[in-house]
C-alpha cells in the first residue's frame, strides 16, 4: 500500500494539495505582515507629523511674538527721535 500522500483524488495527490495549502498560507501570510507593518509605518509617520507640526506652530507663535516686540520697540525710537 502507498502513504495517504501517494492517494489520488480526480489526478489530484494529497502531497499536492498540502504542498499548494501550506504555498497559499505563506503566501497570504507574508501579505498579511506586509500590510500590517506598512499600517503601522504610516500611523507612526503621521504622528511624528503632527508632533512636526505642533512644534511648527509653537516657533511661529513665538516668532510673531518677538516681531511685535520689535515693531514696538521700532516705534518707541521713533517717538523718541521725533
């Protein structure tokens, strides 16, 4: 007798369908990994993103806080050269 691996099903060998289940697992499975890691790549890109942005915002603030300073300071000179 022959191993359940030789048995044949419509020309079909069991050792095929296992060898083209265990190939379709893998295959799905490295699909799967490469989904998930590109998912997270993009959501820890869009939070180091915002944390740019956020510090964006807080050197414009300051900067258009030290120009009023100065435009203040501009116009105090020349209220007192007049």
């Amino acid at each position: 007798m022959t191993g359940i691996e030789h048995t044949q099903l419509k020309g079909l060998t069991i050792k095929n369908l296992i060898v083209t289940v265990a190939s379709t697992a893998t295959i799905v499975l490295s699909g799967a990994t490469a989904y998930f890691n590109i998912k997270t790549e993009i959501s820890d890109s869009r939070s180091e993103q915002q944390t740019q942005m956020r510090i964006n915002e807080i050197r414009l603030k300051t900067l258009e806080g030290r120009v009023e300073l100065l435009e203040q300071q501009i116009e105090q000179i020349k209220d007192t050269k007049q």
